[in-house]
C-alpha cells in the first residue's frame, strides 16, 4: 500500500471516529434528556449506563461549590430519614472534601476548607456530639494528616496528631473511644528482613509498618502503641508485589491495618487486609489473642469456610459484645487479586471460649459492587423503628440499606454504576445517622437574584424549615431606614429554593430572605440581595450592538483609506434618462 492511500485511510478512519465521537456527544445532550423527560422511569437505568454522564453533579446558584446527583435505584419509605455521610475522592472528583447529604441524596453540607477527607461520621465525646474526620494528603492507599473535630456550628474544636517524630496521621481510623480517647493508624516507612520472601530481597528490605496509637485527646498524650512488625513478618503477606520491599521509594506494605476498635474489656480488635484475618490484640501487653480468618487456624468455621474466608475486608467491628457478633465488609478483591466476584456485608456470631465462627447474615446488592478496596458496615436503626444494616460499598461509588434478613430496602449510587470498576469516584466508608442538628456559626444564608428570581441557601444548616422572603424599597436613599416587609413564604423541600420576585409596582429595590425553624422561629438573615435595573439586559444589549456597528464602520471607512488606488467611481453608474424618455 503506497504512503498515499495510507494517508487517506488515516484521515478516512480518523473522520470517522470524529463524526461517530460527535453523535453519540449530540445523542447524550439532546436524545437522551428527551427520552428521560418523556419517560422518567429510564433515568435510573440510563444513569448506571452513564448516558447522563458518569459523574453527575449539582451546581448552584447562590452557592458556590457541587455535589453528586445521585440516582436511588431502589427505595422503602422506612429509609426516608437521617443524613449520609460521605467523602467523595478519585480522578473524576473535583472538590474531595467531606460531604453530607439526606436520605435521598440531597445536599446539605460541603466545604472546601480541607485538603482530601476520609471517614467522616458522628461521635461522642465527653457527652457531646462531634463531627470527626481524617484530612490531608492522599498517597495510593494511605495518607498523612490529622483527625479534625467539628462542633455543630461546624468550628474546629479539636486536632488530634500521631505520636512520634517524624508520624503522621493515616486516613484509615479515627475511633474515639467510651473513655474519651482516640484510636488511629499511622503507617511508617522502616527497614525489615524480607530474606524469607525470596526473589533477592536482602535483611535491609523497605517496607511499610502498620502502627494504631491510643492518644488522649485532650493532651495529645500517647497512652499505647502497637507495631505489626513485632508481631508478624512480611512473608506471611498475601499481597503480591514484585517491585516492593527493594527500595524505599517502593515499600512492601505487607500488613495494611484498616480499622481498630476497643472493647469493654480493654483490648483492640483490628483487621489486617493484607493478611485476611482480623484479631483481638491485648490491650496492656500488645500480644494476638485470637485471629480470625487468613491462615489462622485459632477458630473453627462452622459454616463451610463462609464466615472465615474473608479477604482483602475493611471495618471490622464488634456488632454486639454481649452476643458476640462481629461484622466485616468483605472486599473479596484487591487488584490484580480477584477472590469474589462481588463484594459484601458479613455478619459472624462468635464463640471466643470454644473457638468457633459461624456466618449469622450476608448483605449483597443486586447491583453487585466488587470493590476493591475501601467499604464499611454500620448497624443503625431505620425510621420504622427496625434495626437496619447501611453499607458503604467503599471504591464502588453507592451505599445501601438493609433489613436485618438480608433483604434490601434501598440503595443509591452517586456514580453510574458501569463506571464502578475504573472506580473514578469513590468514599472510603459511608456513614447515616438519625439526627444532626447543626447551626453554622461562620456564615449567614446566601442570596443571589439571577433572571428575575432570587435563589436561596444555607450550607449546613439542618434545621431550616421555611424560607421567608422579604422586600423594601428605599427611594433612591440607601440610608432610609425602610422595614423589610414580607413579601412570600416557603417550605423548604430541597438544598436550593428559590422565589419569583415581583414585578412592576409591587417590585422592592432590596430583598433578604430570613430563616426560620418548624415554629417559624427567626434563625438568621441572609445577605441583603439587589435586584438590577428594570431593562438593564434590554440596555446592555443595546449598547454592545451599537459599539458593534460603529466598529464595522470605522473599519469599512479605514480600509477604503489604507488600500491604494481602491474607491467607487458612482458616475459610471449614472443612468442617461434621455433614451428612456417617452417619445412624443
């Protein structure tokens, strides 16, 4: 074939992609919102397709950030209460920071005053209600940062550090615990004999130690560490990792902690993802008790292997002391590792004494999210007074509920679901909790008038029930000291409202819009909003068109100056009448 016609193909072939590329853009922006439109019922489906996009966010106006549009692909009315948590990351999220949400997906509070956020949830300390979460720099599957806690006017109260020079707070846990302490992971880079995992790796391997620290929160004080490396070495790992453990620039990061809790007796339960187990370490020695799952063989599993073949899991936490019941989230996957072909919720009664296991319930999606990595199982209980399980599907971008059998009552994705596996969106752990009452301290509600309406928000606030908009006019005399009058009220359904202002003679020249509780008590004011000019578009138009049409001119009448020997002889268009005219 000559270089010719190869480059005619190539053009041919690249045309083509093109115009394909370009239909199914136009077929996205125009038939796809058509067909939603006329049939509401494809929108869930189109979304998982990712017809809609694959991460769809909200803007809005008197606000300045976005947040997921989610999809709720299923839905029981026992769901419809409480606010989820989340902390939206990965390549396709523009703004990580932590993020609240209702029941339905709806936003209710986000701030960008943080680097990248993980495990944003609800705890108590000293009898107060705190929010709590990890911030800092993200690196692959770890972090360095602090655990920031957050009042209810949304002020940092408390910041909570690693112990230890050179130790920074990792993403993974921060628990405070019943005696007002706080548990976290640290990951540290250190040096290690990784002789026994062959491959010429030498006794000064890399790698990378998984530490959890008990701190008192209001000193700072170290009350107890834990190392995985006195306990365990590298090779009993079963993740791969054919360049780590050379090099201190790729460490083998052969434990991986990801949870930590203590219970009533004083000990921690943690889970080791890269072990498959999750264990019971003595809280006054540091020793292993007990091991559950991997290659441990401390209980035997009375439900064929279900409720000990865990692997690559998350969150493990005590469900019940007093019955012994243990939930983790099975992963089942870690790329290149595929050891499930989904990811689930499990529930583990226990016997510590005669060292048994045995599988209570299991918790899958329809949808069937493999994620591999990241997840979290809560208990909580539902708005009909049932106990519920919600479950956060981690590097699949969804959270479900579940009745306790197992069966799902709703579930809601806030990315389309075929784009799970390149998992461009993702939330460590989700969160729901009954009730936030929170007031911001920092920030008044906003107003913004765009094309003759007037949008209305307040970030965090969760106990606004009407907005009431009010105008006056001053006159001209912005000094006139002229009452608000009130001028609509409305229910507030959404993150977002917004009014109609009036028109004509009942137009006001300023509006605010106050905000008021269930008894329609006054809670702030907003900023004072300004309508512009009545015409002033109609003007602003105007003005451009004709600064549009002098330009042209002056340029016509430049060019006839500047181009030589370039002008119009209109005698050789004059008409000799005489030869017309009519013959007497």
């Amino acid at each position: 074939m000559d270089r010719q016609r190869i480059f005619r193909v190539s053009i041919v072939g690249a045309l083509t992609l093109a115009a394909i590329c370009l239909t199914l853009t136009l077929l996205q922006q125009s038939l796809v919102p058509i067909l939603v439109w006329s049939a509401p019922q494809l929108e869930a489906p189109f979304y998982d397709l990712g017809l809609l996009g694959a991460y769809r966010t909200q803007s809005y106006v008197s606000f300045d950030l976005n947040s997921p549009q989610a999809s709720v692909v299923q839905w029981e009315d026992s769901c419809d209460y409480g606010f989820v948590f989340l902390d939206p990351s990965g390549p396709a999220v523009a703004h990580r920071g932590p993020l609240i949400i209702d029941a339905k997906g709806n936003l209710i509070w986000t701030s960008d005053q943080f680097e990248t956020t993980t495990n944003q949830k609800l705890q108590q300390y000293k009898g107060e209600e705190y929010l709590t979460f990890w911030s800092g720099q993200k690196a692959k599957t770890m972090g360095t940062g602090a655990y920031y806690m957050l009042d209810s006017n949304y002020t940092v109260v408390h910041k909570v550090d690693a112990v230890g020079e050179g130790l920074r707070g990792d993403l993974h846990e921060f628990k405070i615990t019943k005696d007002d302490t706080a548990l976290l992971t640290v990951y540290n880079l250190t040096n290690a004999d990784l002789t026994g995992m062959g491959w010429f790796r030498t006794e000064n391997g890399w790698i990378t130690d998984s530490l959890f620290q008990e701190v008192d929160i209001a000193t700072g004080e170290l009350l107890f560490e834990w190392k995985a490396t006195e306990h365990f070495r590298a090779e009993g790992s079963y993740m791969t990792n054919p360049f780590g453990g050379y090099t201190a620039g790729i460490p083998f990061d052969f434990f991986h902690i990801n949870s930590v809790e203590k219970d009533a007796q004083g000990n921690y339960l943690i889970s080791s993802r890269h072990f498959h187990t999750v264990m019971c370490i003595d809280g006054k020695t540091g020793d292993v008790l007990w091991e559950l799952g991997g290659r441990s063989e401390d209980f035997l599993d009375l439900s064929d292997g279900k409720a000990s073949d865990f692997s690559w899991q998350h969150d493990a936490r005590w469900l019940s002391e007093e019955e012994v019941l243990l939930s983790v989230f099975d992963n089942g996957v870690a790329w290149p590792h595929v050891d499930a072909p989904y990811s689930e919720g499990l529930v583990i009664k226990m016997d510590i004494e005669n060292r048994t296991a045995a599988l209570v319930q299991s918790y899958r999606s329809p949808s069937r999210p493999r994620s591999s990595s990241q997840g979290s199982v809560q208990p909580i209980k539902g708005a009909d007074g049932e106990e519920h399980i919600f479950i956060g599907w981690g590097s699949s971008a969804a959270f479900s509920e579940f009745a306790v059998d197992g069966h799902l009552l709703c579930e809601t994705h806030f990315t389309a679901s075929a784009s799970w596996w390149w998992e461009r969106v993702k939330s460590y752990r989700a969160f729901k909790t009954p009730s936030w009452s929170a007031t911001p301290a920092a920030w008044d509600p906003s107003a913004k008038i765009d094309g003759g309406n007037l949008y209305v928000s307040w970030n965090g606030a969760t106990d606004v029930a009407f907005w009431e908009l009010q105008g006056r006019n001053t006159d001209g005399d912005e000094d006139a000291p002229t009452d608000f009058q009130v001028v609509d009220v409305m229910e507030k359904d959404a993150f977002e409202e917004s009014f109609a202002l009036p028109t004509g003679a009942d137009a006001c020249s300023h509006y605010r819009v106050a905000a008021l509780d269930h008894d329609h008590g006054l809670m702030r004011y907003s900023n004072i909003a300004i309508p512009p000019p009545p015409g002033a578009m109609s003007y602003v138009l105007a003005a451009v068109s004709a600064i549009a049409v002098i330009g042209a001119m002056a340029a016509f009448w430049l060019y006839r100056k500047r181009v030589a020997g370039w002008h119009v002889d209109w005698k050789q268009y004059t008409v000799d009448r005489s030869k017309y005219q009519k013959l007497w």
